[in-house]
C-alpha cells in the first residue's frame, strides 16, 4: 500500500511540474480607474503632470493630426480630473507630445518644436525641425536636452539651446514613444510593435521586446518596470525580466490609449483617448 501512495505521490507531483505556468500570475500590479474628465479634450493626445503647479497638462489636436489648422490647444486639469482651463494654450496646429524642463512646457507640433512659459501663460518660441514629418513624442533629459520624434520620418531629434539636431537617422521605424533613462533611451516604434534601448555612448540600439502593435506612449511605474500604450486602447506593463502583461484593454468599446503620462507620488497613470476626447486616470495598484 505504501508503494502505492508513493507512486501517486510521484505522478502528482509530475504533474504539477508538467503544467505551464500561468504567465499572468507573475504580474504584481492592476489599474483602478479613478476618474475620467468630461468630452471637451477634443482628440486628447498626450498627458503630462507637472509637480510644482500640481496640474496635468493635456495637449489636444483637435482634429486631423497632420493637418495645419491653427485650432489646436492644451488644457490645464487638475487632478481629481476637473478641467481647469479648457483653452489654456491656442492656436497650435497639431499638438502632440509634450515636456517640461525649468517653467517651460514643449510640445511637439507638426514640424515645430513648441515652448510654452508657463508663468506667462503663452507660447514663446517655435522652433522649425527642417523636413520634419510629423513630429510626436518628446522626453526631457535632467541637463534640459530634449528628445523628439519623428514617426513619419524615422527620425529622432535632440534640441539644447535652442540648437536642434539628428539623434537617430532612420535607425528605427516609426518611432513614437521616447524616454530619457539618464545613460539610455527608451524609444518604441509604433510601426512594427517593438521597444529598443539607445545606449548615448556607443549609441548601440538593442531590441528589447516585440508584439507592441499601436505602440504609442512609454512611462516608468517602478523600479525597471514601464507601461505602454497602445494607441488602439491597451496599456502594458514591462516588467524587469522584459516580459510583457495587458493592465488594461479598451479596444472593444472603441476608446483609444494615446501618450500616456504619470503622477508618480500618487501613482496614477493618466491615459489621453484621442477619439474619445477624454483623459482617464487610473490608480496602479500592487498586489
């Protein structure tokens, strides 16, 4: 009889060892939506907070995102999601991506480079990128080198005092969602679903994850943990060990998943929903 137990004791065992893990089960964190702003942030594009106002600044194009009408805007919201300033900032074309460094806001508009000061609330440069296509995504390194850009292009471009210049030439497809990592750039290309990493000193591009269709918008959540956006409506998170889980998925109701942003103390992400005209605010919770 005894043998008997130890034989069903071994094939449990073996079975238990034969079943795949749940990949799922390794993800510490989901997303609570906390609150979602009224329709009036018309083709909601990219969503960035700024800690010393305590406001998030939500760039909205208005429109066609090509197109060089004049009407597009930025908005002032606080945070518990109540427009503060619906047209805070105007007559901008196509405004998408934005930064912040020293009271100055930068938006990425078309084929300008946007400043906006802050204190004077207005627009106070903007910077021509010569052949630019689409300007979209911008990040902000801590000595004020901005990062930007350009999907339609293949390019990225760098601007330090007012100097701008090529930082990537067609090295990678449709790039759109950039972060600055201090000795590294994040930078996703939304034309093929992948994540690479620009090391600044060898400036060695490594391909660190694929099967990010729509990839739009990049942030970091944690230590070596980062969420994307896919512009179709899902957010991913990354974990360290570059694995991938869906936190979030909107496709089904149609609700886009712009250039995400995030109040880091707070932990909220902030998902813009262009078509959708909102910005939504979800609490990132760990188990």
């Amino acid at each position: 009889m005894k043998y008997l137990i130890l034989l069903l004791s071994l094939i449990a065992v073996a079975s238990c060892k034969s079943k795949p893990k749940n990949p799922e089960s390794s993800v510490q964190y989901s997303l609570e939506k906390i609150w979602e702003t009224d329709s009036l942030l018309t083709t909601s594009e990219s969503a960035l907070y700024n800690p010393s106002e305590d406001v998030i600044y939500v760039s909205c194009i208005n429109g066609d995102p090509r197109t060089k009408d004049g009407d597009g805007f930025i908005a002032k919201v606080s945070t518990d999601g109540k427009i503060i300033d619906r047209y805070w900032i105007t007559g901008l074309d196509a405004p998408k991506g934005l930064g912040l460094f020293n009271n100055t806001l930068y938006t990425a508009d078309i084929e300008n480079i946007v400043s906006i000061d802050i204190a004077a609330d207005s627009v106070k440069q903007r910077l021509p990128v010569f052949n630019a296509g689409m300007l979209n995504d911008i990040t902000v390194a801590k000595n004020g080198r901005i990062y930007v850009s350009d999907t339609d292009s293949d390019m990225v471009y760098t601007m330090l005092n007012d100097n701008v210049n090529i930082f990537l030439n067609k090295d990678i497809s449709g790039p759109n969602g950039l972060l600055d990592q201090g000795d590294h750039l994040l930078v996703l290309s939304m034309s093929k679903g992948e994540l690479y990493s620009v090391d600044f000193d060898s400036m060695t591009e490594t391909k660190l994850l694929d099967g990010l269709p729509g990839a739009d918008g990049i942030i970091k959540v944690a230590d070596q943990t980062y969420m994307a956006s896919n512009w179709n409506g899902e957010l991913t998170l990354i974990t360290p060990d570059i694995k991938k889980h869906s936190l979030l998925n909107t496709m089904d109701q149609k609700i886009n998943s712009a250039d995400i942003g995030f109040i880091t103390d707070k932990n909220i992400v902030l998902v813009p929903t262009f078509g959708h005209n909102t910005l939504a605010a979800y609490r990132l919770i760990k188990k």
